[in-house]
C-alpha cells in the first residue's frame, strides 16, 4: 500500500484559518450547543407535562 514518510509530511503545506477565524468558529458551536441544551430541556418539560395530562386524563 503507498504510505507517506515523515518527511514527505514535513514538506506539505497545512492550511489552517486564522486565530481570529477559529475563535468564531469555537465561539459558534459553544453557542450551538448552549441552543442544543436549552431545547432537550424545553423537550423534556413537554414530555413530562404530556405524561402528567395524560395520567389525568385517564384516571
């Protein structure tokens, strides 16, 4: 199989974005997953007061 060498990989480029760059990206997926969380949470509720409607419903 064909394989690189530690040299071959020392010569090829690596482009990477800016700090700047990257601190937003960093920055928009802390926010994401702050969006995640609060919507599991808000889902959870809802279940539950599903769950609670409907063992009153049946009582």
């Amino acid at each position: 199989f064909l394989e690189i060498s530690g040299r071959q990989l020392e010569t090829m480029p690596v482009n990477l974005p800016s700090l700047v760059e990257q601190q937003a990206i960093g920055s928009f997926f802390s926010h994401l997953d702050d969006l995640i969380t609060l919507h599991q949470r808000k889902l959870e509720l809802l279940r539950n007061i599903k769950k609670s409607l409907l063992d009153k419903m049946f009582v």
